[in-house]
C-alpha cells in the first residue's frame, strides 16, 4: 500500500504511515467514521423511505390529470372531499376523454387479540381499471361483486399469508369495520408512514363501509386526456371552467412531487430526518476531527522539524487532507455495510420501502470525504503550534 | 559573493513584549567562512541557540544584519526564510525523526523538501548514506527500534542527503560514543573540504573542538570570545 500511494502522491505517504502507525487509534477512527454513515444512512434512509411510501399511491393512477379540493390538498390521503359534479364539469372538455372520482377512507383492522393495523381505503370503480396501473386493471374487475376487497400483503402487524390463496371464486373472508369481507386478490403496496397497509374497492363496498360518505363527494377526480393533449394547458382551461378557487388541478407527477416535496420540507417527520442527517455529520466531522488534531498534537515536534527544512504550508495541508481521505474512503465501507443491514432489518420488520440506492450511496461517500476535509481543515489550526525555533 | 557563508552584524535579539521584554543578544558580530566548522560555546542561557536559530532563518532578525549566504536576513519575509532553509541542513539534539516513518523514509524527507522527485532514486541516495554513516542494516527500521546514536546519525543523514550549503547542529554528537562522534565531526570537516559545507556546531563535547576552524563563545548574550580552532591555528603555523 505504501508503495502503491508513493506512486499515486509523488512524495512519501505520511498521513498514511502516520495513522497506521496507531492500528488502535486507527480503528477508533474508522469505527467513528463508520458510526457517523451510519447515522446519516439511515436518516437519508428513512427520509427516502418516507418520499418512496408517499409516491407509491400515486404510481397507482394512470391517467393525466388529478383534481383535489384546494382545502388540505398538499398529501393524498388528508384531501378534503368535493363535488363529484367536477368530473362532469370536466367532461365538457374535448381533450378530456374520461374521468373517474377515487374515494379515500382509513379504517382500523382489528386481525387478532392484539393486532390492529390501519387501513387506507381506495374506494374505486370496478370498470375504472383504464384509469389504474395495468396490473390493477384485471382485479379491479372482481371487485365488481359486493363487499369484496383486494388487500394488500404488505400490511403491517397481519399475518397476511392466509390471504395468498384469495381469489374471485375463492374469497378469504375478513371482518372490519364490523362487516365481513371478501379478500378476493392482493396488491403489495405497503402503507408506508401514514398507515399499515392499503386495501381496493369498490365504490359502492366503500360506502358500506363508510356510510357517512356520499358519492357526490369523492376525495379526487382522476381525468384521462386525449393522447395529444398538453396537460398543462388543460389544467388551465379547466381551472376557468370551475368557479374559483374551489379545485386543485394538476398533474399525477406534480401533485406525487409537491406532497414529497411538502412532506419533507413541511411535515416534522421531514424535518426530524434532516436534522438527523445534519447529526450524523457533525458526529462525524467531530470524530474525525478529534482524530486528526490528536494525530497533529502527536507529531507536532515531527511537524516542525519539516518546518525547519523548508517544507511550505501546502505539504502540511497535503498530509493532513491524505489523512482525512483515508479516513473517509476506509470508514465509509463499514458503515455502508451496517447501513444495508438496518435497511433491510427494519424493511423486514416494518414492510416500509427502505433500501440503498447508488445516488445515496454516492452523495454519503462524497459527504464523508467533505466532513473528513472539514475536520482536517480545522485540526490544521493546531499545526501554528509547530515552532521550529522552538525545536533547539 | 564573498568567502563568508554567513555574516552577523550588529545583531542584537529580544523575547517578549512591553515590561516582559528581555534582550537575548547584545551587538553580535560574527564572519563565518564557507567551508568551515565554527563551535559555538558557551553556557546555558548565553544565547548561542538563539544566535543558531537566527541564523538557520528560523527566525525573524529584527535588528542589525545577518547575510546567509549573500542573502539578507534583516526583515526577510516568511517565504525567503523558507527558500533558505531549503538551502541549509538541521541536526537537533533531540533527532526529531518522524516515528512512524523508517530509518531511510525520514532521510528522504530531507530530499523531498527540494520536489517530489523520483523515489527510487531518492531511496538509493538515502540507502547510500545511511550505509555510510554504518546503518546500512537498519535501513527499514523505525526510529523505535534504533538506539540512541542509532536515530542520530539517521538524523545527521537526514540533514546532510540533500548537499546543504550550511549545516547547523545542536549537540550533535551528544548522543553518539567517542568513536562515532568523532567520525560524524570528520564527515561534516570532509564535506567542508569537498563541498564547501558550512557547519555551524552548538556543542559542549570537548573531544571535537580540536577539530573547529572556529570556536565562538557567548555569555549573556555577547560573544566574549572568537579564536581560531586548534587545527587552523597548526595549519597557519606549520604554513608560518
């Protein structure tokens, strides 16, 4: 290794030699450095999981256009409900070939003496499957039979292999919101931060379930466009159609982006995350940092006698960097390691969509190196200790 | 150009600021030819080292003239104190050799100050006077695994690998027997005479000043005594 870094630095690597001259202090450090990607994996972790849990309904919608009341529009599942009358205003409109209005309701599921999980609620046309992904389509055919569901076997705190055999001739009974349905298929779509698990109907087994809810007032409006339709400019004519200030319109894309967007930057739990990522930053640049000014105050005889020879500023700041780097790049790959088990033991306990991705894995190894430079810039200070006329 | 390597004049020295003010040196006037081995004697106290630090540009010379090799001193700015030192050659009397790197690593520091260099033959170069100086055996150890004399002579190694045009040593024969002393004191006498290495020598070893062109002694900050060493004063009468 040494002899690989003479050949990469063009001078002796010091910084290097410096710190595997210490294995223990070294260790130390490495474990600190992987302690704080740690910390930030698993924040950025959760924060991704939160923004993949919040995109995933919306994956779920086909079609171009997605209407909301204006009142608490930002998340899906918190919409205010408005007047079905929408989707035949909306249907005037020559490049609004179709519309469908989705019903959003959240249950509690008692499945056991003690398991309870909560349920969001998709109330939704059976014929509708056009608006729906393609692979809703088929099954939201069999909903067609009354208080029939197709759950979903990602639910958290239930035993869902018993629903694995639910099929339309076979219907696995299930009892909630004290009236017995029939699992007739399943979906995996997870409920992510805001519940345990998503289940289909049918409009009308929705209003079974949720009597005080009326057809005339479904939570979204979903609207197919003509295929050459500019969606933008459909959003905008539809909006002087409407009285005003009384519909949300926009795209399915823009409206997944906006409640990501809100539920990071404006919700606590995103907030949370980011300050826990700025944590596990600061615990590594002070981890790193102790490390390097030890390593400063250790050799600060050393460093002054290559002040004495007419080593400049910048050979100090090579060593230290060098340093810092091996820092980073070494300690990085435990953390990126422990990073992966949490990830995969938490998605297994909590069925949330928790995983590593290249781009994460990239942004913390280049932020490791950046904390590590950081801490090393700041243990530099420590080098104005280094006297050489102080050395006879 | 003149025939001396250094020149002090007037050089006067103080620590401190405001009422803690001390003066350190008093009106120092000292000419030290190139090629030369001049001693600097003298108690503890007296001002030799700061004399020594002054003019190995380690630090600032604030009143009165030091030339360092035709260059001036008086004033100089941090990156001239620099550009000198990279001209001249340190053996302290504690070695300060760097403990994590071995025995011809740290004397390859001394080369790697002038550029990066090719490290191969920056390593038979070190290789090379490191068996010189009788470590060729010891050539990977670190400075933990070396005795005493052992880590002063990598550190006399280190100082002369890159030919310096001055040496300046604090005692450093200090740690080394009477047999490797004297040889370390002939090598810096043989560099003199070959090279035109300077060698300016803090030292209270009574053994080596036979061999001093120049004995120099201070006390309370003056120089009280400059006398030519014992062998030019030989070397002048047997010329007489």
């Amino acid at each position: 290794m040494t002899a690989f870094l003479t050949r990469l630095l063009g001078r002796l690597p010091i910084g290097y030699l410096q710190l595997t001259h210490h294995p223990g202090r070294l260790l130390a450090a490495l474990a600190g450095v992987a302690f704080a990607n740690v910390l930030v994996f698993v924040q950025l972790g959760l924060a991704g999981s939160m923004a993949e849990s919040v995109a995933i309904p919306y994956r779920l919608f086909q079609p171009d256009l997605l209407v909301v009341s204006p009142a608490e529009s930002e998340t899906l599942s918190d919409a205010a409900t408005l007047p079905r009358q929408r989707l035949f205003q909306a249907l005037v409109h020559p490049d609004v070939t179709g519309g469908t209005p989705i019903y959003m309701g959240r249950s509690t599921w008692i499945s056991g003496h003690d398991a309870s999980s909560s349920i969001q609620f998709f109330g939704l046309a059976p014929d509708a499957g056009p608006f729906f992904h393609d692979a809703l389509a088929a099954p939201l055919i069999s909903l067609s039979l009354s208080d029939t569901a197709l759950v979903d076997t990602l639910t958290r705190f239930v035993d869902m292999r018993s629903f694995a055999a639910a099929h339309p001739e076979a219907p696995v009974p299930f009892e909630i919101q004290n009236r017995q349905l029939g699992a007739v298929g399943t979906v995996s779509i997870g409920g992510g931060f805001g519940g345990d698990g998503v289940f289909l109907v049918s409009d009308q087994t929705f209003f079974h379930l949720f009597p005080q809810r009326s057809s005339a007032t479904p939570s979204h409006i979903l609207l197919a466009l003509a295929p050459d339709a500019d969606p933008g400019r459909v959003a905008a004519e539809l909006a002087q159609l409407y009285p005003p200030d009384t519909v949300r319109i926009r795209t399915v894309t823009q409206a997944m982006e906006q409640e990501v967007r809100y539920q990071m930057t404006e919700r606590p739990t995103g907030l949370i995350f980011a300050f826990g990522v700025a944590i596990g930053m600061v615990v590594g640049i002070v981890i790193a940092y102790q490390v390097l000014s030890a390593d400063v105050a250790d050799h600060i005889r050393e460093y002054a006698t290559f002040k004495a020879m007419g080593f400049r500023q910048g050979f100090f700041v090579g060593i230290i960097l060098e340093e810092a780097i091996i820092l980073a790049a070494i300690g990085f790959w435990p953390g990126l390691v422990f990073s992966q088990l949490f990830y995969q033991t938490l998605a297994y306990l909590t069925n949330i969509p928790i995983f590593m991705t290249p781009e994460r894995a990239v942004a913390v190894f280049i932020g490791t190196i950046f904390a590590c430079s950081v801490s090393g810039v700041l243990a530099m200070r420590k080098l104005a200790a280094a006297e050489p006329a102080d050395l006879f | 150009m003149t025939g001396a390597a250094i020149e002090v004049r007037g050089l006067d020295h103080f620590f401190g600021e405001g009422e803690a003010r001390k003066q350190a040196l008093f009106d120092v006037n000292l000419e030290v030819g190139r090629g030369s081995l001049t001693i600097l004697m003298g108690p503890s106290g007296s001002g030799k080292t700061t004399l020594l630090t002054l003019m190995g540009c380690l630090r600032e010379v604030h009143a009165g003239s030091v030339r360092l090799l035709d260059q001036e001193l008086f004033d100089a700015d941090e990156a001239t104190r620099i550009d000198m030192r990279r001209r001249l050659g340190f053996i302290f009397q504690a070695h300060n050799l760097h403990d994590s790197l071995t025995a011809r690593q740290n004397v390859m520091m001394g080369l790697q100050v002038h550029g990066r260099g090719d490290q191969t033959r920056h390593a038979l170069v070190a290789d090379h006077l490191l068996d010189l100086l009788g470590l060729g055996a010891r050539l990977d150890y670190l400075p933990a695994n070396l005795s005493g004399g052992q880590k002063q002579r990598v550190a006399i190694a280190r100082a002369l690998v890159s030919n310096p045009d001055i040496i300046f040593a604090d005692e450093p024969t200090a740690a080394l027997d009477k047999v490797s002393g004297l040889a370390a004191v002939r090598l810096f006498k043989e560099l003199g005479s070959a090279r035109g290495t300077t060698t300016v020598m803090v030292t209270h070893d009574p053994r080596i000043l036979d061999l001093a062109d120049r004995v120099v002694t201070l006390e309370d900050g003056r120089i009280i005594e400059n006398r030519i060493g014992t062998l030019q004063r030989d070397d002048i009468a047997g010329r007489k």
